[in-house]
C-alpha cells in the first residue's frame, strides 16, 4: 500500500504582536509516496507556514482542517511523534545546536527513527558514504550542529539526513535557495536518490524555478495569500517562469525565475529589503 | 613601591590581553563592576572572627543564600565525620594528623578558618618524593545525614617530581564545611578531581587551597552536580616560578540548586600560567550557578599568561547564571591575559529541531548539555577518568530529565 499524507482545508494562525494573525487559509492538499510536489510561490505567501505547521512547530497553531498520514492524525502527535511516525522536514533556516556534534546527532536521530540504534560498524560506514555522495568533508562529522556551517553546508546537512532517514514524506523549504550551481546539483541529486527508492513523497517548496531543472515534479501548485491558487503539472512552472505570479494579483518583486532576490531569516522587527 | 591597580580595561589595552565579555542578555544583572568593586585587599586568616559574620552584603557573600547556608554559620562545635573509603595504590599514604601540625595556605573566610579550627584532625594523602602513580587515587567522603554539621581537612601533598590522579569524591548527605588543602612540590603534577555528588538536602562550603612549588603542575576539575548548596572557592597560590595550573569545572543545577563556585588565581612570583574554563547548565524554578573568575597578576609577577573562560546554558527561563570575571593586573609585562563570559539559552528553536529529527524533548535537552559539558570534561586527557566523569553526568542528567 503507497502511504499518503493528506492537508484539508488547514488554517494556521502565528501569533504576531499579541495577535493571532491567519497566515494558512485553507490548504488542500494529497500527496502520496513516490510523488513529488512543487509548491511555489511569492515571498510572504505562507510556504514556511505549511511547512512549520506539517512538522509541528508550536508557534504555529492550527485552527481547523487536518492533516493525516494513512489516516491517522498528524496534529494529535508530538514534533518528535511525527519525525518517527516519517515526517521529515528540511528547513530553511537549519538551526545551530552548540556542543552537538554532527555525528552524535546523526545518530541519535537514526536511532529515533528507526526505533533502534543502528550497529556502529555498520552506522560508521553509512555516514561516510553518505557523507561523500554530498561531497561533505568528513572533518564535518565532529562540528557542533550547523554551528559556523556556511548556507550551502547547512542545506548539505539537511540533505544529509534525508537520505540516513529516508522518511515518508519530506517538506523541503527552499532548500536551493542560497546555493550556487554546483552545491545545487549535489543537492539535488541527493534529494533524487530519495525519490528513486518510490517510497518518499516530496513536498518541494521554492521560490524560484531553477531547481526544477534537476527535480521534476509530478504536480506544481502555485502558492498565493495562504493557500494553493492553482495546480498543475510541470508545465505551470514553466508558465510562473514566464509570467511570474502577477496573473495571481501579486505585485511581482522578481519574476519567479531568473535574478535571485537576497534571501535570509526574517527577524522579528526587521523589514526584508523589496 | 605604589600599586598601579589599574582598571581592567586599561590594563588590558596596555598590555595586549584579550578580551572578549560577551556577557548576554539573560544574565541578570550582577551589579556593575567599577574599579571601586575590586577589592582591595583579601583576607588571609587562621582565625575565624577576622571575617565576622557575613551579612550578605560583603562582595563575597552577595549570591550566595546565607539563610540557608545557617546551620554551617552558626559554627556549632561539632565531631561528627564523614565516612572516608579510599583505593591507594602503593606507595601512597593517608593517614590522620593533627591539625595545627600540617601548614598550610591560610583559610580565605569564615567557614574554612571555622573548618580548620573545628575539625581536629586532618586527612592526610601523601604522594613521596620522584613517584610516579598511573592509577588513580581514589578518595570517597560519604555524608551520613545532614542533621549533623561536619568540619573537615583534607590535604593532598604531592612530594616533589611526584605525579599522581587524586579523585575526591563527595556523596550522600551532610552540613559540611571544609578545607582541602592542595599541595604541589617542585616539579610535581597533579591531576585533581573533585566531583560533588552530594544528596539533595547537603550544604556544602569549601575552600580548595592550592600552594604551587617551582615548576609543579595542577589540573584541577570540579564536577558539581548534587547538594542544596554547594559554594566552592579555589585559591591557587604560586610560591616560585614556573607552576602551571588548569582549573576546570563543570556543574549542573536543578530545581532549587545554589552552586557557587569562586576562583582565585594570585600570581604574585614571574612566568606562571593559569587557565579557567568553567560551565554551567541550569534548569528549572530557583536553579542558580554563581562564577566569580579572579585573577590577580601582581607587580612581581611578569610574564604571566592567564586566560578564564565562563560559560553558562540556561534550559529554562527562570534560572538565573551569575558571572563574574575580574581580572586585575598590576604590571605590563605580562605574556597574555584575557577573559570571556557569555550565557546563552537552549532555546525553543534549537529543541524543535532536534525533535523534528525523532529525538524526545528530554533527550534532546540531555544530549545538549551532555555535549556542553563533554567539551571540558574531554580536556582532562585522561580517558578513563574522562569516561567516568561522563558517565557520573549522564546518570544526573537522566535523572533530571525524565
Ligand atoms: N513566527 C512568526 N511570527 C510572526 N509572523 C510570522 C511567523 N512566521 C511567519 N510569519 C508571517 O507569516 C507570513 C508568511 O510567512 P512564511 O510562511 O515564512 O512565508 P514564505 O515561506 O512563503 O515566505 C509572513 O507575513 C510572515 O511575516
Ligand atoms: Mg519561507
């Protein structure tokens, strides 16, 4: 049986200055394993939003709709439920955790995951293997966690673990974004080597079409205001490439592919420069 | 000859030092220091009523829970003991002595100068001249209930060219004041452990005297995990040049925990060297850790080279961290000094990622403060007793988080 994660009608609210503010609208959404999904979308749109809410990040609150995973409920579970149950997240933002190391971390999560502690010969091996498939220097395995890892290291590290995990579903938000070609392609093919196991759905969210050019979705939904706008087959992407999201009512800043807009974390109180 | 006592930042800028007090925002506010703040001059005394009574107000008293720390105060005579058990390898002696026939550093307030003047005996570790020990020593001090106020002595004497592991191990429960006496002879090297693993209900004052030879070596590591209230001061006294000590430490507060750990480095001869490197994790309501880091680099003492390292991890909003670095320099013609302090916080983002990966919330608050505290315990370079140590951590950390 192909496991399926199913989104209806989800809204998501963030608390923003002592106010609840709805960022999700109504998300519908299935994907099943071995699919992939592209969802694209403006800056601001709620991409992050979808993901964060997927993975179970608790300032974000749901306040209606559902998310199941073969038809048990998702929201119910803890983020440490839903990492087991094969919800995988990659972040944007991947977070440094001082005095862990990689390897340590690795391990643990493995462990978690898979409900034992992998054999340590056997354990060793896998992480230096997949360690080298991402071209990540080995010396990395003994850093603390994401800790002075440039952008494209910490999105190899994310990377990483998708493929030690190898969950049911994976969010990857904006993984290509902040990588150069080569970092890109690496990461990318990465990200196929899951996919060609047919056992993971991806949820591929990105700003820009370039990463299309390594991993083909099987759907695009064009992502607008908290919710999907429009979906399609591959096809829609060339159409945003084109267009932009303009035909959605969007003041396009850039068109969706092309030129990079400089993208980092947003702090609170600090405006992202148009 | 007038003591140029200039402030810190000055000396520092004179003479090339480090500095880097990245102190965060979460620390609260240890009141300002000044060049007022720093003590003129520091109390050496075998008798207790040189220091009186504190009140709380004194530098040296301000953080720590005088109410709570009564019973030892109170300075009630007292012969109850702890229980010694120990594993000596050949050659090495611990015997009971007289106090007033052992001399050593004098007391540096009123509960050690109360503990030498209370306790009678001292317990005396004896490592002879030129040998050479590759077991540790083992020495455990059992308390047998905390109703009963223990003064003690203890003295570790490494002879000169001796080496030697002493670990010192403190359990149980007990109201315990004392001195531990460290004596490191010309060209010696310990490697000092002290691990408090006390019961929740101990008090526990002391004051690690340490008096350096010509040359002699002192590691020294503090592991804090158990007890009420547990405030450590470590003195090191250089008598001649060429002493070389690391001063480590790591501890980890609970609900309700004071553990105060005070530093004193006095390099009054030439060409010493000193390094501190403490951490503290805390969590939970009333969990408290105090470091006060001094430093003292007198007119004599050229081409000294110091640096202190303060770390502390907040797991919790309301625990508080205080950290107080001070280093006072007398002279330019110094090899380095500097030090760091920062608090930071395991915060919300960091746990949701390590969840997001499978791992349980309290496994994953564990497997930082693990890491946190593996960096100084790895320091030690002495692999089993590294093991040991963590494995002493792990045991506190599981049952603090579970
Ligand atoms: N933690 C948060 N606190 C406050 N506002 C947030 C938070 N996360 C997202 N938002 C707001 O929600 C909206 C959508 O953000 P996000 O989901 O990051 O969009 P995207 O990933 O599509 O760029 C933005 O207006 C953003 O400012
Ligand atoms: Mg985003």
């Amino acid at each position: 049986m192909t496991s399926t994660l199913e989104i209806r009608d989800l809204h998501v609210t963030v608390e923003s200055d002592g106010a609840d503010k709805e960022i999700l609208t109504g998300v519908t959404l299935t994907i099943r394993a071995g699919e992939t999904h592209a969802v694209m979308g403006p800056n601001g749109s709620g991409k992050s939003t979808l993901a964060y809410a997927i993975a179970g990040h608790p300032k974000y609150t749901v306040t209606s709709g559902a998310i199941t995973l073969d038809g048990e409920d998702v929201l119910a579970m803890s983020v440490d439920e839903r990492a087991r149950a094969g919800v995988f997240l990659a972040m944007q933002y991947p977070v440094e955790v001082p005095g862990v190391s990689v390897s340590n971390f690795l391990r643990s999560s493995a462990t978690a995951v898979r409900g034992e502690a992998p054999k340590l010969r056997l354990w060793v091996k896998e992480q230096k293997e997949a360690m080298a498939r991402l071209e990540m220097d080995p010396a990395f395995s003994e850093r603390s966690v994401n800790e002075g890892f440039s952008g494209g290291e910490k999105k190899r590290h994310e990377i990483l673990q998708l493929e030690l995990l190898r969950p049911r579903f994976a969010v990857l938000d904006e993984t290509d974004s902040g990588l150069d070609v080569d970092a890109l392609r690496v990461v990318s093919e990465g990200i196929n080597r899951v996919r060609e196991s047919g056992e993971t759905g991806v949820l591929l969210i990105t700003h820009y079409t370039r990463i299309l050019n390594y991993i083909k979705p099987d759907f695009v939904h064009v992502f607008v205001r908290g919710k999907i706008a429009e979906s399609g087959t591959a096809d829609l992407a060339d159409e945003l490439e084109a267009n932009g999201y303009a035909k959605y009512g969007v003041e396009a800043l850039a068109p969706a592919g092309g030129r990079s807009l400089p993208t980092g974390p947003v702090l609170p109180g600090v405006v992202s420069p148009a | 000859m007038a003591s140029a006592l200039s402030t810190e930042r000055e000396a520092l800028k004179a003479t090339g030092g480090v500095m880097d007090g990245a102190i965060a925002t979460n620390v609260k506010p240890s009141t300002p220091r000044s060049p007022a703040d720093v003590r003129p001059e520091r109390i050496r005394s075998a008798d207790p009523d040189v220091f009186g009574v504190p009140t709380g107000r004194e530098e040296e008293w301000r953080f720590t829970p005088l109410a709570r720390l009564r019973p030892l105060l109170d300075g009630a005579v007292s012969d109850a003991r702890l229980e010694v058990t120990s594993t000596l390898p050949d050659g090495v002696e611990l015997v009971g002595v007289p106090t007033a026939e052992v001399d050593v550093p004098l007391p540096v307030d009123r509960l050690a100068a109360l503990a030498l003047q209370r306790c009678g005996s001292s317990l005396v570790l004896r490592v002879p001249k030129g040998l050479e020990l590759d077991e540790p020593v083992v020495v455990r001090l059992a308390g047998t209930g905390p109703g009963h106020v223990v003064w003690g002595h203890v003295v570790v004497e490494l002879a000169e060219q001796s080496r030697a592991t002493v670990v010192l191990e403190h359990v149980g429960s007990a109201s315990y004041a004392a001195v531990v006496s460290v004596l490191v002879g010309d060209g010696a090297a310990l490697q000092l452990v002290q691990v408090q693993n006390w019961a929740d209900d101990t008090l526990h004052a002391a004051h690690v005297a340490s008096r350096l030879g010509r040359d002699a070596t002192l590691r020294s590591t503090q592991v804090t995990l158990g007890g009420s209230l547990v405030r450590v001061t470590e003195t090191v006294d250089f008598t001649a040049p060429g002493g070389d000590v690391e001063l480590r430490g790591v501890s980890f507060a609970d609900d309700g925990q004071h553990l105060e750990h005070r530093l004193l480095v006095d390099h009054s001869v030439p060409h010493c060297r000193s390094r501190v490197t403490y951490k503290s994790a805390l969590q939970g309501e009333q969990a408290h850790t105090v470091w006060i880091g001094d430093v003292l680099i007198r007119a004599a003492a050229e081409g000294t080279d110091t640096y202190e390292l303060n770390r502390n991890l907040l797991l919790t909003p309301e625990a508080r961290a205080d950290s107080v670095p001070n280093l006072e320099i007398e002279t330019g013609e110094i090899a380095g000094a500097g030090h760091a302090s920062a608090t930071g916080r395991f915060d919300d983002e960091q746990l949701f990622y390590l969840m997001a990966r499978g791992i349980p919330a309290d496994a994953a608050r564990r497997m930082v403060v693990r890491g946190f505290f593996a960096e100084v315990v790895e320091s030690i370079g002495v692999p089993d007793l590294e093991e040991r140590l963590m494995a002493t951590i792990e045991t506190e950390l599981e049952r603090a988080f579970t």
